[in-house]
C-alpha cells in the first residue's frame, strides 16, 4: 500500500491524500504435503523450480534401487492437481524431465512411470483458452503419457497418497498442486467494499464510494469493457499502473481522468517438447510455432543483454546436448512443518529410522507395538497437544513401534537436526524428553507384561500411558 500526501509547509496541514492498494495475490503452488495452505508452501521461483528438480532426482535415484514393486511404482507416481496454465505446464515439463532422465537409470522402464493430472473441468485450459486449443493440449499430454482425469477434485494430500473428492487414494511421492491466485489477505481486513474477495473499483481504477483510494493488480477487481473484468496477468497490471498514475496526478491538478480498457494481447502456454498453445491478437497458434513464439517473448522480456546471450547459449546447447543430471544441492528449511494422514493410514512403521518429531494436532493415533509371535499390541492413544517419535530421535535406534491413525489426523513434524539443536542448548529439554521417554517405556513394559484379553482392552479404553516410539 502506498500513501500520497501534500502537505503545506506554513501550517503543517495535510491538504489531501491518496492511497493505493496494490497488494500481490497470493499464489499457492504446494509440493506433497496437504493441502489447506500448510506444509511446504511456495511460489513459482527460482528456488521452487530447483527443489522440484532435485526432489524429482532423488525418487528416481531411489526407484532404481528400491526392490519393492509396490513402493518403486509410489515413488514414480508423479501427480499434479489443477488443469489451468499453471498445472498444464507443471506436468509437461515434469514428464519430459522423468522421462529424459529415466534413459540413464538402469531399473527404471517408461511404462512405469505414471504421470496424473487432475482437472475439476471437462477438459484442461477450459478457462484460458478456446475449445480447439485446450483439446489439442490434452491431446498433446495423453500422447505423451500423461493421465488426465477430468471432473476430479484433490481433497487432500498425506505424504504418501493424494486424496481425491471421491475417497479414491493415489499411492505416490510426488505431488504438486496447482492452486489458483487468490488476494493478498491483508485485503479481506480492509473497511471497503469487496467482490469474490476483490477490492471493486470503477473504470478509473478509484475504490467504490472513496475519493482517496485507489487500487489496481491481482487485488483490485478492474472492469474493461463489456461487463467483463481483467484477469490478474502481468500485461493488464502495467497496463493499469500507467492508468493510475495518470488519474491520481488528474485528481490531485483537477485534470481529466483517463477510463482503462485494454482487451490484452494473447496468452500462451507451454507444453513441453517444442510445443505450446497461444492465442495472439485472436489468431490461435498451436505446435512448434506457437512453442517459438512462447519463447521469443520471455526472451525479449529478460533484462539485460548480457542475461539474453548466456540464455541464448543455454538454449542452443540443449537442443544437442543429452540432460544434465547433476543434482543442485539446495538446504532444506529448518523449522516446524505441517503434516496431514488420513485414517487408517500408518505414520511410520516398527523398525524404521526415527528421523523426525511429531506433535499431534488434530485427531489421534495409535501406537502399535508388533511382538514376536506377530502379534500386535496397542500401547496407547494420543490425541491432541501429545508428541510421539521422541525416543528413536534421543537414543538414535530404529522405531519401536508404529503408528497408525485412527481418525484424519494433522501434526506438525520437527526434524531430527532440529530437535538435536534444541536439546543441545536447552539441556532442560533434553531432561524433559528424557524423563516422558523413561516413563513411556515402564508404561510399555506394563502393558506388554499384561494377560492378552487385558492387552485387547487397552485398544477398546483408549486409555493412553503416553507411550512413544
């Protein structure tokens, strides 16, 4: 939000202002957790681009290794939810990189990589471009291996299935979902008058009903024309800056305002493999031509000369060299992330490496321990403000047991780094940690010393010795 004031310098009195809101809308672009603007959440950068990349690397490092069938086939699952620009480019891209890159891994065949796309439309770009267009992308992506399931809506997301609508569950380990922009929050707190959460304004770009407030960009919901309102794209929100800028300079001289329209010049869209989709100026352009075009302009928009020649290079080298697979190493983000499982699934199981903290949220868990004899024993049930997963984290040993949800549960996870941070500078909290680890394994031994028919009834009592694993 910017504030534009005149002030006299004899009196100090303000002698008018202006303020303008033009806040950002807040894209959503999420990678495998669930989805309810939690878990890892950013936007379409730099640093987005290349933690996809390498996230795309390891699982196929690791399918190529992993003997299981089941659990190599969830790791080459690749799902990506949203039908529009962004979710169409998102899973072309994807699906020439794994497919590209699979050639140089061993064990790893193209029928087993599964590509999924899902759109809640009748077909993909249905909002964006014409009827033609949107079917010759579609028909480019299933040609090419993608799987596109229309009319299907993601629910949620656990870190091992996509969750749709319908209760159907997609075993995976990759998903990318696709949100569309929606305004800065900052707007719904405002005392002016919105529409779909936009702020309205009139053809001159001044809120409904205020002298002094101005708004254009994703948050300002623009008429141009019609009856028809400008969607939120870069060449519509410069556009509207110089509208602005006019009209408030208008308003402060007593000069005439100027009235915004601009129809737009086209949108394009890419998808993979030298081709793209684009409608410029009416005429609508598919294959390797509109795939040129797509490029040329992001080309030209790129500033500087000298970022123009080293791109120009890159590209012309890629057009004959074979795929660079070197993986960027980028640090993970440190801190408290968010987690969803749905029910009946397992957060971890007895035997694996404990790696990581989790703070139950939501729901609650049980915790199972497995006996010799194949057996499982329910040691207790946790439910909201209780932690599990500390005591592989404090003794660095495999899980002693495994968790399983009883119903849809949210947690928020702390890594082990984290924690080991943690304990090392608070030593009290290691002292805490280690007094509820003792007493959760005497709580154990007491329930595991315990006839069968007292073990079963743990289970139906929910009765809860605060046992970890």
């Amino acid at each position: 939000m910017a504030l534009f004031l005149r002030a006299s310098l004899r009196t100090g009195r303000v002698l008018y202002a202006a303020a303008l809101v033009a806040a950002l809308a807040v894209s959503i672009v999420t990678v495998r957790p669930f989805i309810r603007n939690k878990g890892l959440n950013c936007v379409a950068t730099n640093g987005f681009a290349l933690y996809i990349r390498n996230h795309m690397m390891h699982v196929l490092e690791e399918a190529d290794i992993e003997p299981d069938p089941q659990l190599r086939q969830e790791l080459l699952t690749f799902v990506v939810a949203g039908g529009g620009f962004s979710g169409v480019e998102v899973i072309a891209e994807m699906n020439d990189f794994v497919r590209r890159a699979a050639r140089q891994f061993r064990n790893i065949t193209p029928h087993q990589i599964k590509m999924i796309l899902l759109h809640s439309g009748e077909r993909i770009l249905d909002k964006e471009l014409p009827k033609q267009l949107g079917l010759y992308a579609q028909d480019i992506l299933m040609r090419r291996g993608v799987e596109i399931r229309f009319k299907t809506r993601l629910r949620a997301a656990t870190p091992n299935h996509a969750v749709l609508a319908s209760g159907e569950r997609i075993p995976m380990r990759t998903l990318v979902s696709t949100v569309p922009s929606s305004p800065h929050p900052l707007i719904e707190k405002l005392p002016i008058a919105l529409d779909h959460g936009k702020v309205k304004v009139d053809s001159h770009l001044q809120v409904e009903n205020r002298d002094d407030l101005w708004a254009v960009g994703d948050c300002a919901l623009v008429p141009n024309g019609g009856g028809e309102f400008c969607p939120a794209t870069a060449q519509h929100a410069i556009r509207q800056a110089k509208t602005l800028a006019h009209n408030i300079v208008a308003s402060m001289r007593g000069g005439d305002r100027k009235t915004f329209h601009f129809p737009g010049l086209g949108k394009m869209g890419s998808l993979g493999h030298r081709s793209a989709v684009a409608e410029i100026m009416g005429i609508k352009v598919s294959g390797i031509l509109a795939w040129f075009m797509w490029r040329t302009v992001y080309f030209m928009k790129l500033p500087g000369l000298d970022r123009k020649i080293k791109l120009g290079i890159s590209w012309f080298l890629e057009l004959f060299m074979p795929l660079d697979l070197v993986h960027l190493r980028i640090s993970h983000p440190s801190g408290v992330t968010h987690a969803h499982f749905e029910k009946d699934e397992v957060v971890f199981q007895q035997g694996e490496l404990g790696d990581c903290l989790y703070i139950v949220v939501s729901g609650e868990v049980d915790i199972i321990r497995r006996q010799e004899d194949g057996t499982d024993v329910v040691l207790a049930r946790l439910g909201a403000g209780e932690y599990f997963g500390e005591m592989a984290l404090l003794h660095a040993r495999e899980r002693t047991a495994t968790v399983r949800c009883v119903q849809p549960v949210d947690a928020l996870v702390v890594r082990k780094g984290d924690i080991d941070a943690l304990t090392m500078s608070l030593k009290h909290l290691r002292t805490n940690f280690e007094a509820t680890a003792t007493a959760r394994e005497s709580a154990t031994r007491e329930v595991l010393d315990r006839p069968l028919a007292a073990q079963a009834s743990v289970s139906e009592d929910s009765v809860n010795p605060h046992t970890g694993s």
